[in-house]
C-alpha cells in the first residue's frame, strides 16, 4: 500500500469529519485525545534534550551502549 500524502490525509478526514454522525465523531475525539494525552512528556523540554544527547552519543560512539541482555543483568543486579 503506498504511503498517503499528508495534504490528502487531511483533505480526507475533513470530508469524514463533515460528514460524520455524532458516534463516529466521538470516536475519532477519543482517539485523538487519547494519542495527545500519550505524548505529553515530550513537552518535557529537559527530558528531550536528554533523550537527544544519549542518542547523538550512541551515534557517534561516545557511548557503546548495551544489549537487551545486558540491560537487563544491569537491571535485576541493581534490584538484589
């Protein structure tokens, strides 16, 4: 299926949401503000900056990292 065009998505649901019964329209509410209430730590501007240096870090190298099953010893070794 190949990818839509954000121009035609739009232009698509504005056509649902006109003409869309009462239902359908709360559904598409919830939906949306259940997506919006999700992402709302990525307001958090000092979490983001964070995110972004430890993954340039990772990128670069600076940082090697961890794999699953390290994180995980890591993880359960702190717990004991």
């Amino acid at each position: 299926m190949e990818r839509m065009d954000t121009v035609v998505i739009r232009a698509e649901l504005h056509d649902f949401i006109n003409h869309a019964d009462e239902k359908a329209l709360e559904a598409i509410y919830t939906v949306v503000n259940e997506s919006e209430n999700l992402h709302e730590w990525w307001k958090d501007r000092e979490l983001v900056a964070e995110l972004n240096r430890r993954y340039d870090d990772l990128r670069s190298g600076k940082d090697k990292g961890m794999t699953l099953e390290q994180a995980t010893e890591h993880l359960l070794n702190r717990l004991k």
